[in-house]
C-alpha cells in the first residue's frame, strides 16, 4: 500500500543554518505530495504541495521538489530561524481506493532552531 | 482567524463519562476527518466523512462514533472515557476531490482521562 517515510527526528540546529528534512514515499499512481508544520499547541498547517512529477512547492522560504525517480519530497530551506521550530510532517494524498483524497502522512519531524 | 473550530481545547475527565468533542467549519467543505495524535506526534486517521449522513472507520480503530447531520458540523463522541483515551484529537476538513485537496486543521482538544 501507499506510505510515507521520512527522517526520525529531533533535528537541532543554529540559526541561519540550512536544513534539509528527507521524504520518500511509495504509491500507486500519481499522488499529489504535502508538506505540513505544525507550531506548538497549534493543529497542522499546509506548508506546500506539489502536485505533479517535477513541481515545486515553495512558501516560506521552504522548498521541496516532486521527484518521481527517486520517489522523494525533500523539504529545504537556506536558513532557519528560532521561529521554524516545530513538527514538520509529509504527506501524500490517496487518488485511488476506497479512501479517495485521504492523506497519508509520516510520522513527522521535530526540529528546534537555536539562537 | 481560524476557519475550523474545535471545542473544548483542553479536557479533563474521569474515568466512565461520556464526552462530546465539537468541530465546526465555515468554508462549505463537503469531507471532514478526525485525527488521533500520540505523544511521539504521530497522527491516525480514526474517522471521516464525505458529507452529510456519511460517516467511515479510518485506518486507526477506534471506540469513538461521529455524526454528520449538517455540512459544518462533525462532532466526535465517547460513551464511557478510559484512560487509553487520552490523547490530542484533531479535527480537519477538505474539500472533495481536487487532485489532492489540502487539509484545514483546528487546533485541536487535548483530552485526559484520570
């Protein structure tokens, strides 16, 4: 079936630094992919998505890039600040099956920003 | 300004009560979802909807039920909490099939059972 991995987490880093977050996922077909933040004591936030092979999403200053033959989402950004810290989560939404539209996401990823 | 409300944001129970958790949202979304959180972060699906009077079981079993008698409503109920229900429950809705619509999430309740 369709799912979703991405890298364990907590990440910590310094302010400024660069931050890349890994996504893979398997699925049938086309899934469109998502990625989510959610800030403490908030619910989740769409951060970008990408909805073809080759798209990117950007919001932010976060990239990622739908990469079909590495099946892979990769979440980016040049330089955090201590205002990124949260849980990032990946996502890909079920064309197919009785679940039609049912986002499948990851387990998701800590990350703390340092000043 | 949030679009999906969810009340109460904090909850705490005894063992035994029945509880209501409220989800409401104002953007005519047709499908709407709760989500189970554990303390690790990871999110399970336990219920959906399509619309009104349609409710399904998500990916996670659960002794919850939902209702959906009006479009903006999707409230999630439990006839006798345990303290295995304790836990942050998100409520979120899409619209329906638009080549993977995003979701729309409250800020969730946060419920302890003692």
């Amino acid at each position: 079936g369709n799912s979703v991995t991405q890298m364990e987490g907590p990440v910590t880093l310094s302010e400024e630094a660069f931050l890349t977050i890994n996504c893979t996922y398997t699925a049938t077909g086309y899934p469109s992919l998502f990625w989510y933040v959610q800030y403490p004591g908030e619910g989740l936030q769409l951060l970008l998505k990408a909805t073809k092979a080759d798209d990117k999403g950007s919001n932010k200053g976060f990239e990622a890039t739908y990469r079909k033959e590495t099946t892979s989402f990769h979440l980016e950004k040049g330089s955090v600040q201590v205002s990124d810290s949260a849980v990032y989560f990946c996502a890909l939404s079920d064309h197919y099956g009785g679940s039609q539209g049912n986002l499948i996401f990851g387990k998701g990823t800590k990350l703390s920003v340092k000043p | 300004e949030a679009d999906i409300y969810q009340t109460p944001r904090y909850l705490v129970i005894g063992t035994g009560k029945k509880i209501t958790l409220e989800c409401s949202q104002t953007m005519g979304h047709d499908k709407m979802y709760w989500y189970q959180q554990d303390p690790g972060m990871e999110l399970h699906l336990i219920h959906y909807s399509y619309g009104v009077n349609s409710t399904e079981k998500g990916d996670l079993s659960s002794e919850s039920t939902v209702s959906r008698i009006r479009t903006e409503h999707f409230p999630l109920t439990l006839e006798s909490a345990r303290p295995s229900h304790t836990s942050q429950y998100l409520c979120a809705s899409s619209a329906l099939y638009q080549g993977g619509s995003p979701l729309h999430f409250g800020n969730g309740t946060r419920l302890t059972v003692t």
